[in-house]
C-alpha cells in the first residue's frame, strides 16, 4: 500500500459486520480489527466508531475501494477469512458474509482461496492465532510477495506466449531465397 493510501474506517466497520455474522463478536475479533485498524493510522474517532461497531451488532455496508489497490483487498479479505476461524467454527452465516465481503471488495473466487490460505499459512506459524499474536504485517507483506510473484509468471506466460505466436506467424511468412536449392 503507498504511503498515502490507507484502508478507510468503512473497511473496519465491514470487519465488524463480518465478526458479527455468526450473532456473535468476541473479544478476540473486536480485538483484532480494532489492533488492524490502530496499526493503519486511522485517526482517533475513526477508530472509536470502529470499537463501538466491535460492541453493536452492524450490518455489512458499503466499502469504498477508492484508493485500495488489488494488494489491499486481499488483505482485508484475508483478514476477514482468518477472524471466522477464531471461535473454531465457521458458519453458514460468516460464509455468505465473506462471499458478500469479497464481492463488495470485488476479488474474484480464485484469489479470495489464495488470501484464505495466506491467512492461514500465517495462523499456523509458532506464534499462534490469537490476535494478540496473530502477525497482520506478515500477513500483508506475504499477500504482496505472492501477488509480485503472480503477476510476474502471468507477465513471463504472456511474453513467451506471444514470442511463440510471433515465431510461428514469422516461420510462415519467411521471405522466400534466390538460393537454389541443393
């Protein structure tokens, strides 16, 4: 994410909602979002907004992706994947929130399972899933690496693809010699 860009208190407030999609957000989850939203900057009263939704039942609302870049997106839906797996179960209801969730943020199915497994590749490390331990920086830098990594295999697919399509349109259309032949 640049230095000027942040994900804005909207998001938090969707965490929220996701949290509250199975009747019930616990301390760990209002911990986590209101840890996540800390360490993103988000002024004082935007994060006092955020703790009161953590407290209060909230709907999932609009997201405005303004400024998110694909890297942020999957961050927050990773974020959002990992905080249904806190109580041990996931159900039904925090399921459709995070299809809702990844469709408000618009990341297609394929990339909402690769920021699942991200999230819990980072759960699974020494430190533990708890929020208290739980490492969002790592979480983040390991969805950026993998997304550079991505789009360089797509860029080096698409650049070979196209050397191969160039080399067979250039077999076909070699100029004829004055050689003779033989």
């Amino acid at each position: 994410m640049s230095e000027q860009a942040r994900l804005g208190r909207d998001v938090f407030l969707a965490l929220a909602a996701i949290g509250w999609a199975d009747g019930n957000l616990d301390a760990e989850e209002a911990d986590a979002i209101v840890r996540t939203a800390t360490e993103e900057g988000l002024s004082i009263e935007e994060i006092a907004e955020i703790e009161a939704a953590t407290k209060t039942k909230v709907e999932l609302g609009e997201i405005s992706r303004g400024d998110m870049t694909k890297q942020d997106r999957l961050f927050v839906y990773a974020v959002a994947s990992w905080m249904t797996r806190l109580d041990g179960a996931v159900s039904d209801d925090e399921t459709a929130a995070l299809a809702k969730l990844g469709e408000a943020l618009k990341v297609p199915v394929a990339p909402r399972a690769h920021a699942d497994a991200i999230a819990q590749e980072i759960a699974s490390l020494d430190e533990g899933d708890r929020p208290a331990r739980y490492d969002l920086r790592r979480l983040r830098g390991v969805i950026a690496e993998r997304l550079s990594l991505a789009q360089q295999a797509r860029a080096e697919q698409k650049a070979a693809s196209e050397a191969a399509a160039t080399a067979s349109t250039g077999d076909a259309a070699a100029p004829a010699t004055d050689e003779p032949a033989g």
